[in-house]
C-alpha cells in the first residue's frame, strides 16, 4: 500500500519531467516510428497500482468495518481522527481497525494485484460494497446529531467516479455511481433550516442539485447501455431517478418503482428490500396495500430492532386515519434510532397523531 501511494507521488514528478521525455523521443527517430504514447504508459501503470489498492483494500478476507476504515484511509485520504469523527467511534478503534486490516491482509499473503475472472467479480462487488456503505452512512447518518454527513458522501462519490474510470466497462461500476450521484443531488433539501429532517415527499424539488441529476442521469444511461442485465445498483439508480424526473411528488411513477424493487428482490433479496418494496406498493396501489406487506416482516428477525419498521408502519396506519396505533408504532421507531434529529422527527410525528385523535 506504501508503494502504491509513493507511485502516486511519482506519477507527479513524472509529469513535471515529461515535456523534456517527448524531446528525447523526438531526437530519437527509431523510437518515434513506434508511435510510443508515454502519457498513456504513464497513465496506465498508474491505474493498475491504484485498482490494484482499490481492490487491496476492499478485500473479503476484512471485515466490513475494516474494509471502510482501510479504503478511507488509504484511498480516500482521510485522517485516522477523521474517520473516527465520521462514524462517531472513538479514535483508537478506527486506529485498531486499521492495525488489523494491514496485519489481516499481510498473514493472508494478499498481493496488490488487479485479480481476473471469476476472482475480479468476486471481488469488485465487495468494493462497490464499502464505497456504498460510506455513501449510506453519510446520506442517512445511523448515530449522532446530524441527519446527514456529506463529506462522507462526497468522499464515496470520489472513490466511485474513480472506479468508473479505472474500469469504464464495468456496468454495475456506472450504476453505483449513478445511485449515489442522484441521491447526493437531494443532500441540500433534505435538511431544514434547523437541521431537522426533510422527508423525500416533503422536500423542495427547486433546491435539488441539478447538475448531480445530469451526472446520474448520464452514469444510469452508461450502465444501460453497457448491455446485459441490470444490476442491483443500477436498478436503485433507475429508482432515483424516477423521483429526480418528477418535477413534483404527485408526479412520480411509482408503478415503474414497484416493478423496479420486484426485479431489486430477485437479485438480491433481503427484509428491507422488501420493506422499501411495500413504501412503493402503498403510494401505487393505496395504504392498505403496503400496510398487508409490512404486516408480512413483524416477525422478521432481522427488522426487530430495526426503527425503519415501525416507522413505516406508522406513516401507513395514518394514511389509514388509524392515528393511535400509528402514534404507537413511531413511539416505538422513535425509541429504535440512535439518531438524535431523527428521534425528532419520529417523535414529532407521534406527537401529531397523539393531535388526531378525538378527545374524551
């Protein structure tokens, strides 16, 4: 991993040297003939040790934590303290993580290398991973006083627009990018003016990132037009941007987004999955409908201690002018989140069925 980041280094002296390089080729007909491209070389070796650290980094044999720390670290350039005040975990925690990945990575004999085949899938899809995992916590932060953390978006943005560029054929690589690229274009409107939460049918439309939207729309169109099946991140992207092409909320065609998250299940099916189906089944087809697929995951074992449940839940039974149990269920949301402005947010809601309901 030194030397990779040293080869960084190098690549910039290279470049300062590089005018003086072309004479010398010029003076030297016979290598001219061979039409020798030095900025491609360059250019080359320089994306192979940087994909090589990419994929280093990101290794399976780390664990998810480590992978995160590790690519933040060595990738994305931040500080030890940094990341820690990211993730709101203490600073030697983040440093333990890091001791152990490098130790992890060395005891298991992994090279820095560029694997191929089977390996190279394998293992790309653990790095598209770690780079969402970093969007998600700094869209949706899980902890903290903050309902959003754009630097951390902003530094999975980095690391997936330079994926994109390392392996421009890789379709699911374009989709990541799209995904986080129209959902970062929301960042600006999804905080108030107190930094209370502002939910996505809520939001001001006019304060979403326009030229994010450009970007998205442009990656989204690049995955597609790779060919084969979508992805599971280009489907999500093909989500967001359903909403990022509704001028407003009544607009939204939330028939293609329940197709949309069928085709998401069969690729990769999981209880939130799910649970994110049913939200998109309730705005198609009525609250009753998504409250029947909700009803479904109570007894997941996975969603017990998770506060989206609920909270979903409860927006359903209000629809339903169910307002007391609803009340109840973002009670309980509200005790779920570690988030401070989203306990906020919940409680308040609460507070509002709790107004609903007759007195006496």
């Amino acid at each position: 991993m030194a030397s990779a980041k040293h080869r960084a280094i190098d690549l910039i002296r290279r470049r300062q040297t590089l005018e003086r390089k072309h004479q010398e080729i010029a003076r030297d007909a016979e290598r001219a003939e061979e039409g020798t491209d030095l900025d491609a070389t360059i250019d080359d070796e320089m994306g192979d040790d940087l994909l090589g650290l990419i994929f280093m980094a990101c290794h399976p044999v780390l664990s998810k934590d480590a992978r995160v720390a590790l690519t933040l670290r060595v990738l994305g350039g931040l500080t030890t303290e940094e990341i820690a005040r990211g993730f709101l975990v203490p600073v030697s925690r983040i440093a333990q993580r890091i001791v152990r990945a490098k130790r992890t990575l060395t005891e298991a004999h992994v090279r820095l290398e560029v694997p191929a085949g089977a390996e190279r899938a394998a293992r790309l899809a653990s790095v598209l991973e770690v780079i969402y995992l970093i969007f998600n916590e700094g869209y949706a932060a899980t902890a903290g006083e903050d309902w959003v953390r754009p630097a951390l978006c902003e530094d999975a943005l980095r690391l997936g627009r330079i994926l994109a560029e390392l392996v421009p054929t890789e379709a699911e690589v374009h989709g990541l990018v799209a995904l986080m690229e129209l959902q970062a274009s929301r960042l600006g409107a999804r905080v108030g003016p107190s930094g209370e939460p502002v939910l996505l049918l809520d939001q001001d439309r006019a304060r979403w990132d326009r030229l994010l939207i450009r970007r998205g729309l442009a990656a989204l169109e690049r995955a597609e037009s790779l060919g084969g099946a979508m992805g599971s991140y280009t489907l999500q992207a093909a989500i967001a941007a359903c909403h990022a092409r509704a001028a407003i909320a009544a607009e939204t065609d939330w028939p293609r987004i329940v197709a949309l998250y069928d085709a998401v299940a069969q690729l990769a099916a999981s209880p939130v999955v799910e649970l994110n189906r049913a939200v998109a089944v309730g705005m198609a087809f009525g609250p009753a409908a998504g409250l029947e697929l909700v009803d479904a995951l109570s007894d997941e074992p996975s969603l017990k201690a998770y506060h989206l449940l609920p909270a979903v839940r409860g927006d359903l039974l209000r629809k339903l002018g169910r307002s007391e149990e609803a009340r109840a269920e973002f009670e309980r949301a509200a005790s779920l989140t570690a988030n401070v402005r989203e306990r906020e947010l919940l409680q308040r809601r609460a507070a509002e069925c709790a107004a609903e309901q007759p007195s006496g």
